[in-house]
C-alpha cells in the first residue's frame, strides 16, 4: 500500500502518529506519552523522535491539542455548525527547520442560549472520521466526555461533561474516598449507580453522598462503592445529555474498548440505543480533511 | 440568671459550650478548635479543659458528631419522621471519671424511595431550637448542606447536598482552578452562576465546564471565577431541593451570618422565599430537649 500521508492525532498526554493512504488505510502507527504536556517547547524534536524516519515527501496533518494555543501553532476554534468544508478551510500551518510542511486541524467552539461557550479540539475529526450516521449524537467519553450533535453530516452543536475528571476529584479529595477499597469493576453496583443517577441527574449533589451512606449502613461493599459513584455520575451524563439533545435513539460511542464498552452498558440501563464507532475514526478523519483541503494527489 | 445546664454542640472541627438557663438563655458561650477528629481520644480531658470551672451540679446535654461512632459514645440514628419527643426518648449517656453524667443527642435517618439512606447529626437538634415555622424546608448550609422537611414540628425527612465539599475538590483538584485568582466575593459572576445552575441542575456535569470556558475566553475575570462556580453549585442545589421538597415559600435558613446571607441571596435569585432563623439555634433544641427528657428541674 502506498503512503499518502503522515496523520497525527496529538493530545494533551498522547502523541499518535498514522502513517496512512489516502482512504484513510493504516500502514504503520506509532504511538508515545509525548502529547503536548510532556514534549512543550520541543515540539519538532518530538515529531522527529517519533517518525523522523517516514518519508518525507508526504504531507502531514495534526489534530488535538498541538493545534491549541498552548501547542506547536494555533489554529483558532471555527465556530459551529461546521462540517467537513468549514474545518478544512480553517487549517493553520507551518514548516519546520527541516522544511517539512504540517497542518494543522482547527477546534470547533459554540454557544448555548446564555452565551456560555464551549469548545473541542480533537473530537470533532474523530467525528468527521466515523460518520456511520449522519445524523444522531456522538459520544467520546473520558476525562471530559464530550458529547455533539450531527445533523447532514454537519456537526451542529457539542457539549462538554466533566464526568471522568469529577470522579477522580470526588475520589481522591472528598469524604467519599475515606470508605473505598478500590478492587476493579463491581458491575452490580454499578449498575445501580447508574440507574439511580440517571433517574434523577438534577440531584446529582444529593445522589453522590449515598455512596458513602451506602457504605456506612453496610448496603455496599467498599470494593463496590468507586463502581457505584462511576455509575451515578455516567448515569446523571447520560441522562441529562440525551435529554438535552433530545436523542435517545442514534448514539455513537467513540472509545477505547473498554471504556466505549463501558458507556454503551450504561447507555442501555438508561434505554438509550447506542453503537460503538471504529477506533481509528482519528485517521480517517484526517484523511477526509486532507482530501477536502487538496493536501493528497 | 441562674444556670439550669451546659450545652455542648461538638462538631467535627469544632467545639461549642453553652453555660445556659432552662428556656435557652444564654449567660456564657466557649468555643475551640477541638473538634472530634482534633479530641479524639482524650474527650473528657478537652471538656474539662474548655468547661471544667463551669458548675459541676448542672446537667450536660451534647449534639453533633460527639455522639457517632467516632466521638466518645455512639447515639445510635433515630429514624425519620422524628420529633421532640422521639429524640429525647433516644439520648444516650455516660459518666465521666470525675462523676459527671453527660447526654448525647442522637442523629437522624432516613431513607428514599429507592432505599439510600441518609444521616444528620446535630442539625436536627438546631432545627428543634428553630421551630418559627412549624411545616417548611430548613436549609443548613455548608460543606455538607442539609434539608430538612418539618411537618407539624417534626423532622420528616431530609437530604445532603454535597455542595461545600465539592467546590473545594473542583477548585482545588480539577482543571477549573487552573485560572482562578482569589481575590473576595464577585457579586456579578455569582448571580450570573446561582442563574445558570438553578436553570438547569440536571447538567450540573456540563455547566462547571463554563467556569474554564468563560475563563479562557476573556468573559469573565480570573478573580471572578470562584464567585461563579460556587453559584453555580449554590444553584444547582436550591433549585433540585426545592423541587424535591416541593417547598419555594417557606425556606428557613440556619447559618453563619455571611454563609446565611449568602444563602439568602441565592434563594432571592432563584425565587425562593427565604427567611435566616436564629444563629443560637443549637443550645434552644438543646435546652428543648433537655426539658422533654425531664433532665431540667
């Protein structure tokens, strides 16, 4: 197969690197803990580190945090709704003391009804990369889940849920972690979990002390109380982000396995129908922005 | 004025004494720091330190913390719905090395309709001391805010909300504190957050992320960010517990005088009725139980 270009997908903890064609087929991929974080200040170092050794006549494309102000260049937020045509001639770019071109994929922001804003960076080329449907919501889950909202292949609008990173604060920095033994996934109790902060997502402030009265009585096991907050606080996204995107049947869960596994059980304890995407949709996101732009012959 | 008894409410970070006649009146307040987690082990010593020279001859009645597991004795919960005389047909007590006999006032439990317990421990006694309206919502706010629901002058139910504990663990462990500056209250910024978390408590998870986002985007003043969060929190609380308490007009809130007023104006914007209630309310339902267990001449 041919290489048609170098993709990275460059986060804040993860560097990923796609050597590719130009459908979006992976040749090789490489992958390091030199996301933005870790390798500031030497960014073109890094890159020729991790792939210094692909070809060089081939274009590259970056997407995530690289492209952020705190990254390699920015490439200012395009404001939604924006699709394959507005990202793609929103790229920024530059070239390196080698001479190598790279460009650089924009983040998407947009605005709720009271002006507050809200912004991706990464998530919305994953989402043009797996456009199973072209119309429902996508959900990449994690530290902050990210829910958006495609409407004709357009992504209309997103949301931001803070689910992973509140759980690891609650845990480690609150009353609720004194009771805890943390001993893997207890699947009942987080079923439960799920379906109590699911059924009632605004008393969210309320519904979490339980983990520890739950725990106090004896009801819970303390092996079973961190699967039992997990699941109060994926139930309470869940629930609240379905309703206010008024969908509940056309969810595509973007994810690493277990995670995006994860979610989708807590997706059908909450009756909401979801299916999980691909797990390169990163690289075939790219590749589709590439072509859009005119970066592949 | 004659001293009829000793008042203790001994929390978990603090102690109070009330040297105090049999209506309530008091003649002299102490307070340390010797909270049960800083007396642990060595209660009847920091009672004797703080109150030792008050009179020997009176009763000694105590609320809170001192009276669970962790304290000196354990009062074990009594169950909701509890009133007077519930509460004081549950003391508990002890005689200390030097002949002193001292009561301990239980906490409440109750559980909702799915079965998740909740407890309080010395609230119900300051609600008892409280009593200016007979049925309502009391409101006792702080790093674990309480509501509670009395009919009739008995406590019916109540819920925790874990407000104060989390927006600590936000500031202080999340990426929300990352452009923070602390600099006194924002007046403007916490209207503006007490509006956005009473309108939608269910995306609780979401609209946090607004305190980054308003941040990065310039809308609103490093200094102001606290000021915001901590109303969204506030919010977020007032608008799911009057809702669960199906209670906008009679809210009585017990406090600190700034915490209350605080509270206060968060319930103005949220359009509740709220009116603060006494701050010694804890030595009145100490003197009030005292009296139903017939412990005052």
């Amino acid at each position: 197969m041919k290489a048609d270009f170098i993709g990275l997908d460059w986060g804040t903890t993860t560097f990923r690197a796609y050597l590719a064609a130009k459908d979006g087929s992976v040749i090789e991929t490489r992958q390091s803990a030199d996301g933005i974080l870790a390798a500031a200040g030497r960014f073109e170092q890094a890159f020729d580190e991790q792939v210094g050794d692909w070809p060089s006549e081939v274009p590259v494309v970056a997407s995530g945090m690289i492209g952020s102000r705190q990254g390699w260049i920015e490439a200012p937020y395009c404001p939604c709704p924006a699709g394959l045509s507005e990202i793609a001639g929103a790229l920024a770019s530059l070239t390196t003391k080698s001479g190598r071109r790279i460009v650089f994929v924009p983040g998407l922001s947009c605005s709720d009804a009271n002006g507050v804003p809200d912004v991706i960076r990464g998530e919305e080329t994953q989402v043009l990369g797996a456009l199973a449907n072209a119309n429902g919501a996508y959900l990449l889950p994690g530290t902050h889940s990210k829910w958006l909202a495609v409407n004709g292949g357009r992504i209309d609008r997103f949301a931001t849920y803070m689910t992973g990173e509140v759980y690891a604060a609650l845990k480690a920095h609150t009353i609720l972690g004194r009771l805890m033994r943390e001993e893997g996934d207890d699947a009942e109790a987080f079923n439960a979990g799920v379906l109590r902060g699911a059924a009632a997502p605004e008393l969210l402030l309320h519904t979490i002390f339980g983990t520890r009265t739950l725990g106090l009585f004896g009801t819970l096991a303390p092996e079973a109380l961190p699967s039992y907050l997990s699941g109060l606080l994926i139930g309470s996204e869940i629930a609240a982000a379905t309703r206010d995107f008024a969908s509940k049947e056309r969810v595509t869960i973007l994810a690493s396995a277990s995670l995006a596994e994860r979610y989708a059980k807590a997706c059908a304890i909450c009756g909401v129908t979801a299916s999980v995407g691909p797990e390169n949709a990163a690289v075939t996101g790219l590749a589709r922005i590439a072509r859009a732009a005119e970066l592949l012959n």
